[in-house]
C-alpha cells in the first residue's frame, strides 16, 4: 500500500498541449476538449468558456478563435452539421471574421 501511494506522489502529472497557428504552444488544461466524429474537417474542439476562446482542429492544424460567446459555441457543438456552421458563423471570409484572433486580441495564457 506504501509503495502504490509512494508511486502516485512521485509519479508527475504531465498536461497537454497544442501548436496553435499564429499562436504557437497552448496547454490545454483551462480548456474542455471534444473529439468530434461527425465533420469531415473537424477533428476536434476545445472551449475555454471563463476567457471565451476556442482553439479548433482543421484537419490536424489548430486555430484559434477569441471572444466567442458560450450561446455560440453550445449552438455550434449541437448544430446539425458542424462544418456548415463553423464556415457560415464563426470562419469568416479572408483573413478576418467575427472571432478571428489574427485580428482580434488574444487572451493570455
């Protein structure tokens, strides 16, 4: 019993992290993350809903997205096609979008 408990003091917790692009090395520890199976180029989504920023995986690349309300987020996690969603609402066109944190302030980690 002393050496299981000895094992778990000493064994160190090690979180995950991501690459973002124009962002680099994110922990993901303040994030809630789900893989999603039903977009084609949506792999997964991780929320931070205290600083409302989502960082996103588009075909293997993570993007980042600031000030993005949780009624969003909640309506794109259930939407019947998140793709369709995602491209309409939250993408934007060109370099700019209603989220988009090339052009937006970015929340600090």
């Amino acid at each position: 019993m002393i050496a299981i408990l000895s094992l778990l003091i000493s064994t160190s917790v090690s979180s995950e992290t991501v690459d973002v692009k124009y962002r680099g090395i994110i922990d993901l520890r303040p994030f809630a993350c789900s893989d999603t199976l039903r977009s084609s180029f949506i792999q997964r989504v991780c929320y931070d809903k205290a600083k409302s920023y989502m960082l996103i995986s588009l075909w293997g690349k993570y993007y980042h997205y600031f000030e993005l309300p949780s009624a969003i987020f909640d309506a794109f996690m259930t939407a019947p096609s998140i793709g369709q969603f995602y491209n309409q609402k939250i993408k934007g066109s060109g370099s700019d979008g209603p989220y988009d944190c090339r052009t937006d302030r970015i929340p600090n980690y």
